[in-house]
C-alpha cells in the first residue's frame, strides 16, 4: 500500500515541454470570449471559445475592422463546428479541409464553452497562419445571431465587432498537469476536473494511501465529471497522468 507521504510529496518531473504562450480571455461581447494557446512542443493552437448556446455565432481570425467580407478565416458554430472562410456577402462557405477539432463542448447558463485545437500551419491555404516565433498577436472579428437561430444568416449590424488579443509567455507551469483546477473543492461527490493539457487516467486515493477509484479519461480530454456520491466523507488525492507528467491535487469529500 502507497505511504500518504508518498501521496503528498512525491512529484514527477518529465521533459518536453517546451514555451507557450496564450492571448488570455479576450472578452468579445457579452458572452462571447476567445482564448488562443499556442504550444512550440507540440506545434498546435488551443482555442477556448464560448458563446451563446441558443444561437449561431462566429469568429474571424486575422481580420482587422474594415475586413472585406471576400478575405478571412472563421470558425462558426451552428448545431456543430464549421472551419469556413469569407466570401463576398454570403454565408462563409466551409473549408474542403476541416482542421478544427472538438477536444469538449459543454453548456452552462445559457453559454456554451468549445475547446477546440488545430495544427499551428498547414497546407489550408484559408486557414491563418501560426507560426509560433512570430505570432505575436492576432486580429478578430466575430458575429452572432440576432435572435435565436441556428440557422446561418445576416446577422444584423449591431451583432458584430472586431478586437484584438496579444500573446504572452506562459512557464511550463502554466500548461502543465500543476495548474489543474479541481472544483467545486469541497464537494459532495460530485466535482469536476480541468487541466490545460491532456489527461489520461486519474487515479483517486484515500488518506491511507488505498487506491479508490481509477478512471481511464477518454479522447485525452481536458474536462472530466467525477462522481463518487456516498464514499465516505474526508480528504482525497486525485494522482492525475497523462502521457509526459503525473500530478497531485487535493480534494474533500463532505
């Protein structure tokens, strides 16, 4: 059986994690934020994306305010993602290629929240460009609906904007298994985990050190939902892994 000392002190230290850098929230309108990560390591772009859940809406990517609507690449979402790009004043046609892909789209109080990921450059000669070493900032415009609709079409004047997001230098710590949030801590058995990188498996230990639960985390998400309504109450180590790292969060069952 695992000594709790263990639990508690032993950390593991991997390499290859490289700088990252991130816009932070860039907030768009009411609720409509963008939040881009780019990661040197892995040579992919994060982009957490939240909107409203009752309605299209989109964002223009390395457009400035006064864009010609024939130029530009948008991600819209709908029922789903689309990878698309502007042309003339019709609906942005969609992409041959769909470079997007979905790692979690959850709903909350009326605003859904997408993680989506992408390769930093392609060969998607609609698709903005990042190269990390000099992408320094980014140029958006986004739009929504004007009323509840899924459907795609004009989205009236007001319904639209334009904004700017620098990026900045993240540590290692920042993007790893460390700054993982465990919430709401304490919590009656239900408590979600979230993470800035890939998670794998979670194992969760009592205070002796006996294992409790293991759950295999599917597609790497970052967002997980555990449930272990009627354990016993008390505090809990949560052993997070992925494939590079391993990490150790605290949480209390009550």
């Amino acid at each position: 059986m695992k000594k709790i000392t263990l639990l508690l002190f032993c950390l593991f230290s991997f390499s290859g994690f490289s700088q990252s850098k991130t816009t932070g929230v860039i907030n768009l309108t009411s609720n409509i934020t963008a939040n881009f990560t780019l990661n040197n390591t892995t040579s992919k772009v994060t982009l957490v994306l939240k909107g409203p859940s009752d309605r299209w809406f989109a964002l223009g990517l390395g457009v400035a305010e006064g864009f010609g609507m024939e130029v530009g690449d948008v991600v819209v979402y709908t029922t789903t993602l689309t990878d698309r790009n502007y042309v003339g004043f019709s609906a942005p046609a969609s992409d041959s290629n769909q470079d997007w892909t979905t790692i979690s789209n959850s709903v909350a109080s009326g605003v859904r929240t997408l993680t989506l990921e992408r390769a930093l450059t392609n060969s998607d000669s609609n698709d903005l460009q990042l190269p990390y070493s000099s992408t320094n900032s980014i140029n958006l415009a986004w739009a929504r609906a004007g009323s509840a609709s899924t459907s795609l079409s004009n989205h009236g004047g007001s319904n639209r904007g334009f904004a700017t997001g620098t990026f900045t230098s993240l540590s290692v710590e920042d993007f790893s298994l460390n700054a993982t949030s465990v919430y709401p801590n304490p919590s009656s058995g239900e408590f979600f985990i979230k993470t800035k990188t890939n998670l794998s498996k979670v194992n969760l230990y009592n205070q002796t050190g006996a294992l409790v639960k293991t759950i295999d985390v599917k597609d790497d998400s970052r967002e997980l939902k555990v449930d272990v309504t009627g354990i016993q109450s008390g505090v809990y180590f949560l052993e997070l892994q992925n494939a590079s790292e391993k990490s150790w969060k605290k949480v209390i069952v009550n």
